[in-house]
C-alpha cells in the first residue's frame, strides 16, 4: 500500500500512541537476545524499532520499507546512528545476502504483501540457520460465502487522542498464513493473540459484520536443516 507524505506524517506524528502492543513485541525481541545481533526489521516505517534494537545492542540494524516518505522520516531519526541503515525496498524481495541476519522483526506490516508466500520464503532466504522471526500483523477470517474478500482491501482506522489514521490493510485469512509458513522453512514456536486497541475496522466498510479481524504475534524459527534452495 501507498504511504503518502501526508499519511506518512500523520503516522509517525502519532506513532507513540500505536504502541500498546510494543512491550509484548520487546519481550519476545528481548527473550531471544538482541546483543551483536544482525537484525532486519522489516517495514520499519519511521524507524522507531530501528533505533530500539539499537539502542538494546544489536550491531547491525537495517530498516527496509516500500514507502519513500517513512524511509525519509526513518533517515532524519537515525542520523547520527552508524549502525542503523535504511533501504528503500519492497520487503518480499530485499537486496540483501541469503542466511545472513540473526533476526528479522516486522510489525503490523504481513498484512500488505498480496501473496503471503512471497514474504515468508523472503523472510526464510534472510534468515542464518536457527535465527528468528518476531512479528505482529492482522490476521483476518470472514463467514463462510465471503471468501471472495480474501486479500481485497479494508479500512482500518488507527485511533489517538485527537483524531484517527485510516489505512488500508488486506484481508488475510489463517489458512494462507498457515500455508505460507508451511512452504518456507520457518517453523512456529509460539503464537499469541494480542490486543490491539487502536486499530478497528472502520465504521464504512460494508462488510464489517461478516468478518473478524484478530492480531497476533508469532515467533517463527528458520529450520537449520532444509531442503529448500537459496537463490
Ligand atoms: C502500519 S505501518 C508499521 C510501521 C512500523 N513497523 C511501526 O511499527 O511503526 C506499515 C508499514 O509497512 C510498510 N510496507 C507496506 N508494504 C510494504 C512492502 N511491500 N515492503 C516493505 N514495507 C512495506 C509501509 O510503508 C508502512 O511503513
């Protein structure tokens, strides 16, 4: 999805209010070890966990995003910072060597990539032998005659103190994540639903009442032994 420069600011202007569900993301971050480690985060937006897993010792981070205005806003952020590096990238096909980061972080970002499978086997490429993915994102079922909503666009209005940001996420049922992780050679060690209180369905989408948006984090682990190549 397109961040305009006006969203961009918008977001980042009131990112410290979107981040309810950051300490559980931290605590997962934090559990696997963050000191001399190589890190991706992945849809860095501002930059913001960028300089986070930084500050917590990792000795690379890049931030990579689709969306030239948050990769500005990031580079402003962390100028003085040597070991933190921006690129202005797609996430599912990053210019960078295969099984060479520690961990890759991604927050509330899944949910854009059309195909699920894509950004899963980008995500296993990156990843060294046993590193780690530590992400959170929108997990979206819908009733039973509405499966033609699947990866089509729905309004999500993120909530702050004086007003809202209304961005659009895709709807991404279970079962692709589910088959996603299944194709690439990451394996689940933990999944936990968590509670996003800013982000709801606006108001205006018709199709509010048939399906249930959820959001979760899962900590996913690259199988030292696969039989999938790298490119
Ligand atoms: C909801 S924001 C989250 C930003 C950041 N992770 C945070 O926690 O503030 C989603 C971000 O995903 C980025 N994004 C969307 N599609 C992407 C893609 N295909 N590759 C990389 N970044 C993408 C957007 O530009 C945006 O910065």
């Amino acid at each position: 999805m397109k961040y305009s420069q006006e969203l961009a600011h918008n977001y980042s202007a009131n990112r410290s209010e979107y981040n309810d569900t950051d300490p559980v993301l931290f605590a997962e971050l934090e559990a696997v070890g963050l000191v001399g480690k190589r890190i991706i985060d992945m849809g860095c937006g501002d930059g913001s966990h960028a300089l986070w897993l930084a500050e917590k010792g990792a000795c690379q981070v890049i931030g990579a995003d689709l969306n030239e205005p948050m990769i500005a806003l990031a580079k402003e952020k962390a100028s003085q910072q040597a070991n933190v590096n921006f690129l202005l990238a797609d996430g599912s096909k990053l210019p960078i060597a295969s099984k060479t980061m520690d961990v890759v972080v991604s927050n509330y970002v899944i949910h854009y990539f059309p195909q699920a499978v894509h950004i899963f086997n980008e995500i296993s490429r990156l990843l060294k032998d046993d590193g780690y993915f530590i992400g959170t994102f929108n997990l979206t079922d819908v009733e039973e005659g509405f499966e033609h909503l699947y990866n089509q666009a729905m309004p999500i209005r993120l909530q702050h103190s004086h007003g809202s940001v209304l961005i659009n996420n895709l709807i991404k049922p279970r079962s692709e994540i589910v088959q996603a992780i299944a194709h690439s050679a990451l394996i689940v060690l933990k999944e936990l639903e968590i509670n996003n209180l800013h982000s709801v369905v606006d108001e205006s989408y018709p199709y509010k009442n048939y399906i249930k948006k959820q959001s979760v984090l899962m900590v996913l682990q690259r199988a030292k032994r696969s039989t999938q190549s790298s490119p």
